[in-house]
C-alpha cells in the first residue's frame, strides 16, 4: 500500500513549486490510472455518449487536437504531456511525423511510463511504437523550452498550464519558439470572479487544498496570452460537461472505485477525494470555476 505523509501533502499543496508538483503527482496520479486503468492524466470532456474517465478523456484529446489543426503540423511540442499517453493518441489519428512530450517529471517520462504501459506491452516495443510514430520525450520545464526560436508549428498544454508558474513565462517561450502564425492550445481548469485571496479561501473551501495546482483567473490567463502578442482565435468553456459530470460518474461508481483505490492507499485518501469532487461540481455549478480550452496564433 502507498503511503503519504499528511504534512509533506499539505505542504506541496500549498507551495505548489515544481518540486513539490513532481512530488505531489509522483504519490497521487496512480489513483487516476487505478481507477480508471489508463494512463491519461485529464478530468476528460464528458459530452455526447461519453460515460466512462477513459471515453471522456479521450475525448477532450480529440477536441483539442481538433482545435490545434493538427492535420496541417508537422512538429508538436507536448508541454507538460505526462505519460505520454495524448500524444500517442494525436500520433495514431493526425499521422504527425514529429512529436515531442516535455516534461518536468522525470519518473513519468521514463521509469514509471514504462512500467504503466507494461501491462498492454512491454517497454521495448512500446519504445519501438513511440519511434516509429516519431514522438520522443525531453525533461525540461515549461518556463525555458529547449527549441530553437521559430521552429515549431503547435504547442498544446493539455490540463498541465495550471502548474505552470508563472503562466506568463510559459506564454513567452511558447511565443519564441513557434513559428509564424503558429499555433498554442491550452486547455485548463480556471477560477472566475475569484480575483482575491479572501475570495478563494471562503469559496472554494477544501479546494484550497486539494486543487493542486495555481487558481489561475479566467481573465489572468487571457490577457497574458494577448499582451505576449498572441492573438485568441477561439475558447471554449466546457466546465459543465467536465466537473459535473466526473463527479456524478464518482458517486454513481464510489462501491467499485473505492475498493480499488484503497487497494493501494489509505481509506482517508478515497474520502478527501470523493469530498474534492463533489465541492467541485458545487463550486462549477455556481459559476465560480471552469475549464477553458483556448487556441491563440503567433502575430
């Protein structure tokens, strides 16, 4: 069984530098794949027929590789890609020659991928998989991208901007290094009318804790893209059929779920997140959060 100090979780969680946002991942993203038996790292896009993580997840891909005109690319910078999974996904349905996953988290880029993906095939042919659909995989952080200015066509930062800190820096190396006219999609959970810490203390209650990333401002994140002279094609709000919807799948499953979750953590673990769960479908059901996926162009 894994087990988390509460004062080292705490502690990540309120800090939230990337050190601790390595930590915090490396002890709780298993619950994700033991629930759901994937490896992808998204609340999902719960829309349509959608009705199980895996479906929605592998939806809300398919809506921003959509948006991200991955058909006319020819190199993706992944930023922030986790196990690798999105890109995987991107390579079988675009035919991209050129992918490439950067990642702070080490452990996810090699060791723990690996062993993840072991139980569908083991790490040499997924390794071959990965070079024969051009992807290749860079420990590096978001805030000093190791490209070349003006090399690249697309970047997406798929629910992983949030831990970007500060989001601006991250807005200015993706404006350096994309070509021009090309092309940044970020799709990512937002706080709205939250602009204060008094705000978000009283409205958000454990979210406070168990959010774990930055409580980025739907209007911080807009503007900054503009100022760093990009220009906002379209965003799309999908907050309701992203928190409501996950939280209901949770509640409606909890028997089954929670037997496998505590299977490899703590009872008390299970109970934070059924509770972090629903708080969020109350908090997005009053409007005070969402989930924005944005695609902005290079001037």
């Amino acid at each position: 069984m894994l087990t988390i100090n509460p004062i080292d979780a705490t502690l990540w969680m309120l800090r939230r530098n990337e050190i601790d946002v390595i930590k915090l991942y490396d002890s709780l993203s298993p619950i994700m794949q033991v629930a759901t038996g994937a490896t992808m790292l998204n609340f999902g896009y719960w829309q349509g027929d959608v009705n199980s993580p895996v479906k929605a997840q592998s939806n809300l891909c398919n809506l921003v590789g959509n948006l991200a005109d991955l058909r006319s690319s020819r190199t993706l910078i992944d930023v922030g890609s986790g196990y690798g999974a999105p890109a995987l996904e991107w390579s079988r349905e675009y035919r991209l020659g050129n992918i490439v996953c950067v990642n702070i988290n080490s452990h996810q880029l090699a060791n723990e991928f690996k062993l993840a993906l072991n139980k569908i095939e083991n790490a040499q042919a997924f390794h071959t998989r990965c070079l024969r659909a051009g992807i290749t995989y860079i420990n590096s952080t978001s805030l000093c991208l190791p490209f070349a200015t003006g090399t690249v066509d697309r970047i997406i930062a798929l629910e992983s901007a949030q831990h970007f800190k500060p989001f601006d820096s991250f807005v200015a190396e993706s404006y350096r290094i994309l070509k021009p006219k090309g092309i940044l999609v970020v799709a990512m959970p937002v706080t709205v009318s939250l602009d204060n810490v008094l705000k978000k203390l009283f409205k958000l209650g454990i979210l406070n804790l168990t959010w774990s990333s930055e409580h980025y401002e739907l209007e911080y994140v807009k503007s900054a893209i503009r100022r760093l002279r990009f220009k906002i094609t379209n965003e799309t709000m999908i907050g309701t059929q992203v928190y409501e919807p996950l939280a209901l799948y949770y509640i409606q499953n909890r028997k089954d779920l929670r037997q496998k979750i505590t299977t490899h953590y703590p009872s008390y673990i299970e109970k934070i997140l059924c509770k972090s769960l629903v708080k969020m479908m109350t908090v997005s059901k009053k409007g005070l959060i969402d989930y924005i996926v944005l695609k902005a162009e290079k001037l």
